[in-house]
C-alpha cells in the first residue's frame, strides 16, 4: 500500500486550512484588527556591538529584498482592500523603513515598538504596553505595527517570519489571535 494518495491529501488539506486562515485575517483586518508585523528582509541577527539608535549606518538593514518586500506588502493590503488608519514602528531603521515603504505617510515611530532582542530586561513593560495599544484599538482601519520577532513573538507567542504579520482582534486581553499573513 502506497503512502502517497495519503501525503497528498494531507498537503491539500494543510493549503486549504491555510488559506482559509488567511481568509480570516483579512477579514479581521478589513473590520479594524491590527496586524503586528516583522520588519522586512533583514539578514542577519541582532545588531552590530556599535550599534546606535537614529544612525542606520550602525544598524543590520533592510536588504534590497527587504526593500522590495515592503513595498509588496503595502501593495496586497491595498490589493485587499484592507483600509490603514494608523502605522506605528520600531525607532530601529529596519523597522521603520517597512513601515515607510509599505505604508507611506503613515508611518510614526512607538518606542514600546522598539527590540528588546539585547536588552531582555524591558520585554515585559514594553509588551504590556503594546498590548495596551492593541486593547485600545478602534480604528477606523486596521492598525499596523512594525516590530521585530522578540516583540512579536512576547506579544503573540507566534515566531514569525521576516515580513510577516500575526492578525489580532483588539480585546480586553490586548487582542486575539486570528491569523498569519506569510506577506
């Protein structure tokens, strides 16, 4: 007997879920969620020992990818008519330039937003204060924040991808959530 038609129907099944997952969290974006998302194509990790916050010249960057990657992304949110009404951003360069290429005009930088990736001990009072963001949340749009994965992943428990948004509904909580937008 062949595992084949079995792993076949299982990758279907698993494009499906996913897709109708994306369904969802657009949906939710377009009736005023908020997608909190990792910056763009970046690579590497962390940021250089000389690192300074408002000099990208000491910073890990948006690649050309990264760069493209960004405008790609506020192009599908247009694309599916999901109306912004506010970005905010990371002060890190990486961050705010996927926020500024995807969402021009938009764009406003939130400290709470910023890495915590070498400085672990701000982590909880930063989520709780995004998280307060999310809670307050009542559009009109959806709220974009631009991030990196330590805050993404403290808020949402969802390690995400370099480009890529976890969808929440604003609640008492801070927000649930909905879904992943691989972007």
């Amino acid at each position: 007997m062949s595992l084949r038609p079995f792993a076949l129907a299982c990758a279907i099944l698993v494009a499906v879920t996913a897709a109708a997952a994306a369904d969802e969290a657009w949906t939710a974006l377009r009736d005023g969620g908020v997608a909190v998302m990792r910056h763009a194509r970046a690579p590497g990790t962390g940021d250089p020992q000389d690192f300074r916050l408002g000099d990208c010249a000491t910073q890990r960057n948006l690649s050309a990818e990264g760069r493209a990657q960004a405008v790609a992304i506020g192009a599908r949110f247009r694309a599916e008519n999901v109306e912004v009404g506010q970005v905010l951003h990371s002060r890190w360069c990486r961050a705010r330039d996927t926020a500024q290429l995807a969402f021009p005009d938009l764009a406003e930088p939130e400290p709470a937003l910023d890495s915590f990736f070498q400085d672990r001990a701000s982590r909880d009072a930063q989520t709780a204060a995004v998280r307060e963001i999310v809670r307050r949340w009542r559009g009109p749009g959806a709220l974009v924040l631009v991030s990196h994965q330590v805050n993404v992943t403290a808020l949402t428990g969802v390690f995400p991808r370099e480009g890529e948004a976890v969808v929440l509904k604003p609640g008492p909580g801070g927000g649930e959530v909905v879904g992943r937008l691989r972007l």
